[in-house]
C-alpha cells in the first residue's frame, strides 16, 4: 500500500508540473500576441505631420503605385531641356599669347592646354520671358567646347621686326563629332607667312571634345593666336 500510495502521489505531482508549464506558455502566448496586436495598431504621434494609417502595417505597396495610369511623354532624363536645345554651331576660345621660342626647343603634343572652355559666338544674350517678363531660372545648361590636346606653334625672334610688337593670327576650325579638325582657314592673317604657317602646323594637331546634343556634334571653333615679340 505504501508503494501505491507513493506512485499515485508522484503522479499528482506530474500532472500539476505540466499543467503549470501549460499555463506558463499559454501566457507568453498570448502577451505577445497583444504586444504584435497593439504595434499594428500604433498610430503616430499627434505632433507629427502624419495622417496616414497606423504604423507598422502592410502600406509598402502603395509607395509603388503610379501617380497615373498611362504612358508619360515627359523624358527620363535630367536634363531635358539640354537634349531638346541643340549647341550652338559657333565657339570662339580666349585669345592665346605666344613669345618666341627657344633655339633648338621642339614643341611636343601636351594635354596642358592654354585654355580649355570656349563660349558661344555670338554670345548667347537672348533671356528666356514668361509672362511678358525675364524668367528667374537661368538658360539650360549645355556642353561646351573644349581643347583637349594642345601643341604649341614654334617661331623665333626672327619673325619680330621690333620688340613688343604683336601679330596675331585668327583661325576657324571646322571640329568633326570626333574632335578632330577637319577644315583650318585663316579668318585673319598676322601678315607673316611663316608665323601663319605655324599655326596652321599647329592647328591641324589640336583635339577637341566636342558639345553634345545625345551624341558629340560638328562645330566651328575660332582661335585667335597672339605672337608677342
């Protein structure tokens, strides 16, 4: 009797263990089942600008939604205004000033360039009106001209008749999309034969990287050479 009595005790004491431990996991159950309810629920503070649904709940879809139903005709990219507006046709780069070289220096092809960014010839002054008045917004910006791959015209103090005198010689360049010069004339001369033909040598070795309108463009560029004694 003593060992029945200690069994039946032993299993009194089993069934009481797991009904607590039942009891213990249900309550954690629960808890966070209203701990998860009430975050869903939260809503923002009344301070804040925000008056949309309650925090936390399944609101990633509508950031994804279109504003409209249909095609847009406006254009992806940035700058828009840039594409439509092709680059003026006519560059003309800041006057270049030359001294005599040394004897015995030879010019070498340099990416140092004496001037980079040219401006468009005639410049640009027309200022965009909206409602009969200017328009704050400045025109849209555009690529320019610019010299990439300079060599330098070599003449010697021969070609100066008196110190401080200065000739200056105007080219135009007709620039492919590649940035080559692909015609050089002389718009005006320096009155020096060798001092022209210098800087038509010289010329015909400079690069350029052309405007862009989608893709680079052919251009004509104006320099001006000033060959100082």
């Amino acid at each position: 009797m003593t060992f029945r009595n200690s069994l039946a005790v032993h299993d009194v004491r089993v069934a009481r263990s797991w009904r607590f431990y039942i009891v213990v996991v249900a309550v954690i159950a629960i808890g966070h089942g209203a701990l998860l309810y009430g975050i869903a629920h939260m809503h923002a503070p009344r301070g804040s600008r925000a008056n949309g649904p309650p925090m936390f709940r399944p609101i990633v879809s509508k950031v994804w939604v279109p504003r409209s139903v249909g095609i847009s005709s406006k254009p992806w990219w940035p700058d828009a205004e840039m594409k439509r507006t092709p680059p003026p046709r006519h560059w003309k780069f800041p006057p270049i000033d030359l001294w005599p070289s040394a004897p015995g220096w030879a010019a070498t092809l340099s990416q140092f360039t004496p001037v980079t960014d040219a401006r468009p010839d005639p410049p640009e002054t027309q200022i965009p009106l909206q409602h009969g008045r200017p328009a704050t917004q400045s025109p849209p910006r555009r690529s320019n001209l610019q010299m990439i791959r300079w060599f330098r015209p070599v003449y010697y103090p021969i070609e100066c008749t008196s110190p401080g005198m200065v000739r200056s010689v105007v080219l135009d360049l007709r620039i492919d999309p590649g940035g080559q010069p692909a015609e050089i004339t002389v718009a005006r001369s320096s009155g020096s034969p060798q001092l022209d033909g210098a800087a038509l040598h010289a010329a015909s070795l400079w690069r350029f990287a052309p405007p862009l309108w989608t893709q680079p463009v052919e251009v004509w560029g104006r320099v001006e050479l000033r060959f100082n004694c």
